[in-house]
C-alpha cells in the first residue's frame, strides 16, 4: 500500500464505479454467485445498484469512500433511521483487506452515527469473518444468521399461496399509495418488528421501485404489510406470526408475479417458522449472513429483509 488513507463522503459525480465494483464483490461471495450482472441493453439495474443510488441519494453524508493516494478502494452505506445507523456490507478491494483501511471505514461509519446522536448500531455483514471481526472491535456483536433462500417463481406462487391463506389481506390500490393511505400502520409494525421508522425507506419501494404492497389484517386491525416485485421479496413487518407468515405469502406472490426466473428471500434465523416452510417446499439456502448490533433490541422473529443493503 502506498500512500495516505482517506475516509470521506462520496462526491457528487462518483457513484457508478463504486456501484460497478460493490457487484462484483457481492458475486464473488459463496452463495452469491448467481448475482453477478449481465451486461446486456435493456436489463433492469440490481437490487443492489438501486438501493445504493437511493442510500447516495437521501444519506449523502453516510456514504463513506475510503481511497489509498488517487485509487478508491472501498465505501460502506451507512444510514440513520430513527436513532438506529444501519452499517451496510461494507465493500473493499481484496488486497486492502489486511491493512488500516478497514478499520478506518469502520470508525469514520461509526463515528458518523455517533454524530447524529444514535442509541443503537446495527449492521448485515454478507461474508468476511474479518468485517465481523473488525465490527466486534467497536462495540457490535453477532446476533442471528440472515439465511438467503432462493425459490423458482412457480415455488414461490405456490408458498406463497399456502402462507397467505392463514390471514385475509388486501393489495393497496394505486390510489391508495399516492394517497399515502396507512402510512401510521406501516410506522406501527415498523417499531414492532424493526425497531425503527422509515418513511424515506417506504417512499423507495413504493415510487422508485414501483413495489406491489398487501396489508395484512387481524379482525378490525393491520397486522403486517408486504412488499413485493420484480428482484425484491419484502419487507415483511408484523405483529404476530401468523400475520408474519400471511404477508411473507404475500411478497413471495408479488414476487412470483413477474417475468423472473428466481425469487430471493431474505430471512432472520429467528424467524423458524418461515424458513421451516420454505425449505419443506424446496427453497435453496444459498448463503447466510449475520445480523450484528450493540444492544439485543430487536430479535427480527416477524420481519423479512428488503435486501443486503438497505435492511
């Protein structure tokens, strides 16, 4: 390594290559191979290009870019909801792994959630024992494996039908979204199963990623909400798990309702039931990640990931 690290907020015109080199890691990691992007014309950017644009976008001062002289090397996403900073993968060239680099992106993430006056940190780490190692030395602990299970559409329309019969529901109309109809019940089971509120995050799925969202009820109340679409099963949030269950039916349908090959789903240890389920039908458990944080807090036993990057 030759000269000086930096840590700085990405700049204004810098996020394609950081984009370009966050998916070439990402499909070098065991299990997720299959996510290595195609370059042809016409086809839809990834999840993780699209949530890293919207993180670029809304939470500029989180987005942290670590350089060596000229050469950028690595960045990590990282975003405040609530008084919760959420620390993304963080994504770093190989041979910069074993230096000062790493634990100087940790400590800049961490300190800019300190600035802000967080009570809690949380973080996904997909793979690199050495990122949890390095996550540990500030203060994280490992909690519960995320498990990324991958169904073929037809096993996911049919899961999906089978979870969602368990509590009625109902797809908001498009009226609805416009109108922002609900938004208080979405901040209720956010706190319940997330331990945050995100309107931000919600505003994404629902305009820039033109998600399909169900609520689900039990009797006169909402007890979970469901997003779903082409490249993305969840969020899922409930109060209870068989609303739990019915909203994941939900999303694996939405999900399944597109011209995709595959869908993936994001899924805390925590939440037995689901993956008990989904792997009885033939769900492929491709890789598992760690869900890490300062304190306890949320255990995640009703709640399904939106992605890897923005939780």
């Amino acid at each position: 390594m030759t000269g000086e690290v930096k840590v700085q907020p990405l700049s204004r015109a810098g996020l394609e290559p950081l984009v370009a080199m966050a998916e070439q890691l990402r499909a070098s990691l065991p299990g997720w191979g299959d996510t290595t992007p195609i370059a042809l014309r016409g086809q839809p950017p990834s999840d993780l290009a699209l949530d890293l644009r919207h993180l670029a976008h809304h939470d500029r001062d989180g987005f942290l870019i670590a350089s060596v002289g000229d050469e950028v090397v690595g960045f990590v996403a990282t975003h405040v909801r609530s008084r919760q900073l959420n620390i993304s993968q963080p994504w770093l060239l190989p041979e910069y792994m074993e230096n000062e680099v790493a634990g100087q992106l940790v400590k800049r993430a961490v300190a800019y959630g300190e600035r802000a006056g967080v009570s809690d940190c949380t973080a996904h780490v997909l793979g690199e024992s050495r990122w949890q190692a390095m996550l540990f030395r500030f203060g994280l602990r490992p909690r519960f494996p995320i498990y990324r299970l991958v169904l073929t559409t037809e096993r996911a329309r049919v899961a999906g039908q089978a979870f969602a019969n368990l509590k009625p529901s109902s797809e908001l109309t498009q009226d609805a979204v416009q109108r922002r109809s609900g938004a208080a019940d979405l901040e209720r089971l956010d706190r319940l199963a997330r331990g945050v509120t995100r309107p931000t995050d919600h505003e994404y799925w629902l305009t820039e990623r033109r998600l399909r969202l169900a609520k689900v009820r039990d009797g006169q109340r909402i007890a979970g909400y469901a997003y779903g679409g082409y490249g993305q099963c969840g969020p899922v949030a409930a109060a209870t798990g068989d609303a739990a269950l019915a909203a994941l039916g939900r999303a694996l349908q939405f999900a399944a309702d597109t011209d995709a090959a595959e869908v993936q789903v994001l899924i805390p240890a925590t939440f037995e039931s689901a993956i008990e389920h989904l792997v009885e039908t033939g769900a492929d458990c491709r890789a598992s990640s760690v869900w890490m944080s300062r304190q306890a807090g949320s255990t995640l036993e009703r709640y399904v990931l939106a992605s890897s990057t923005v939780s």
